[in-house]
C-alpha cells in the first residue's frame, strides 16, 4: 500500500507522516506492516516535547493497537547516534552534541542500519554512539543497503541503482511482510527478537555497530524455533546455508494441511 507523505524533492515534515499513518491505521484491510524510508537528524536538546509526545503516541497505536511491525531507517550520515556528529552539509557546517535521528529515536520501532556487500557497515550508515543514553542510542539491525536496484521517478529512468538506510529498512520490512504470512499474528517483540537471533555478526560490523546483518535464512530457522512453524527442507539451491540445525515439521496442526509442510515451503511457493 503506497503512503505518500514526503514531496517529490524528498522532503516533507510530521504533519505528512502522522496522516499517513492516520490512513494506514484507518485502511480495510490494515497493512501488516509499515516501511518508513525516511529520517530527520536534530541535536537532542531541540527536540520538541510536545511532537515527540504526539509522534510517538502513533507509533505506539500502530504497534500495540493495530499489531503492526514498524521499520524504520537509521539516516545515512555516518554518525554515532546519541554523540558528537560534525555535519557538514548545508552552507553553514555545525557540530551536533547528541546527534538524533526520527523516528529512528521512537520507543517501539525497529531502526534499521545498512552493511555493504563485503560484510562491513556502509560507511554512509549511522551508528551506534556507544555511550550510555536515556535512550536508545543504536540501530536494532543492520541489512544490506549498498548498491541496491530500485525504483526512481519515472522522468529520471524509472530504475536506478542507489544505496543507504532507506535502501535496507524495506529488506527487513520484506522479511517481516514474509513472516506476517505465515504466522499473521506475529508482534513486534517477536519478530524483533527473531531477527536479532537471525542475525549474522562480522567482527568489525559488531565492533562499530553493536548489531550485526540480518540474515533470511537464520531468520527464517529462528521464527521455525520460536513457534510451532517447521522447518523441514534446506535453503534453497544458490543459497548459503548457516551453521544452523533445521527444525522438524510438525506432524499436524499446519497451514498447509500436509505432514511434509515447512516454512521455506511456505515462504518460497
């Protein structure tokens, strides 16, 4: 369901966005899942209490009362997020104290950095500021955000292949929208804590992040783990299976009606 609250330039404010969620929460039927491309960094000390109030009541309404997964980006400024951060951009560069980035600062919300095909974290990414904060100061995961192709307004090709958090927050929304189909009522903790089981943890991704890459398969293992899903065939041909020790089926009691039912056939069909 494509919810536009940001102009064609890519800007746009709160106001765009809590409608655009108002619409999401209104819709028949409600989208399982909310992908949100998109991120405004700001010093701490400027936030506004009373937005942040009103914002992050929405976010809570759509994660507890809609039962919807709700991913967020984590910005593309190569910032430690809750520290210094030295932007450079605009006419007048300015150091920020307690560099933030919304709604990736939101209670609830998963928020999401980006790795880089050799396993590092996109050096574009936020990242974790590792100092002790009030809040939390790191993203939830990191997913492949480097070199991805896309869609691009029609008058510029169409397709473009582009990079950044925006580019791997809806990696992970795609792998929650996958488990949504097969477990509907899947919460945000859940899968949260699913991802986090399923993720990969190269060393200097972990050391600078504090969070390593998603992985679908191991995922996919943990979700089969954590519920009465199976898990009864390999990865599919062409893909990397971790050292992971697959679940078995579960005789009955399956969507598929079938005793041979598994989640990759689940997923994959």
């Amino acid at each position: 369901m494509p919810i536009k609250v940001l102009g064609k330039d890519g800007s746009g404010g709160f106001q765009s966005i809590e409608k655009g969620m108002r619409f999401a929460m209104r819709s028949n039927p409600k989208p399982d899942v909310l992908s949100l491309s998109l991120g405004v960094g700001l010093e701490y000390s400027d936030l506004d209490a009373s937005a942040k109030t009103l914002v992050n009541e929405l976010f809570r309404r759509a994660i507890e009362d809609h039962n919807m997964i709700v991913v967020v980006a984590a910005g593309n400024e190569a910032c430690p997020l809750g520290a210094v951060c030295k932007d450079q951009g605009g006419i007048f560069p300015k150091t920020i104290s307690e560099y933030i980035v919304l709604p990736c600062l939101y209670e609830g919300v998963i928020c999401v950095g980006a790795s880089s095909p050799d396993e590092s974290l996109a050096n574009y990414s936020n990242f974790s500021g590792k100092v002790e904060k009030s809040y939390r100061s790191t993203a939830h995961i990191n997913a492949p955000g480097t070199d991805i192709y896309s869609t691009w307004p029609v008058e510029l090709g169409s397709y473009k292949t582009i990079s950044g958090t925006s580019m791997a927050t809806p990696y992970v929304a795609g792998v929650a929208a996958l488990f949504k189909s097969v477990k509907k009522d899947l919460t945000q903790d859940e899968f949260l804590r699913i991802i986090q089981s399923g993720q990969v943890n190269p060393e200097a991704m972990v050391e600078k992040s504090e969070v390593g890459r998603l992985d679908l398969y191991k995922a996919t293992v943990a979700l089969g783990t954590d519920t009465d899903l199976g898990l009864g065939v390999p990865a599919p041909d062409g893909y990397t299976e971790p050292a992971v020790t697959p679940v078995e089926a579960p005789e009955s009691g399956n969507s598929s009606g079938s005793a041979d039912f598994s989640l990759w056939s689940a997923i994959c069909s």
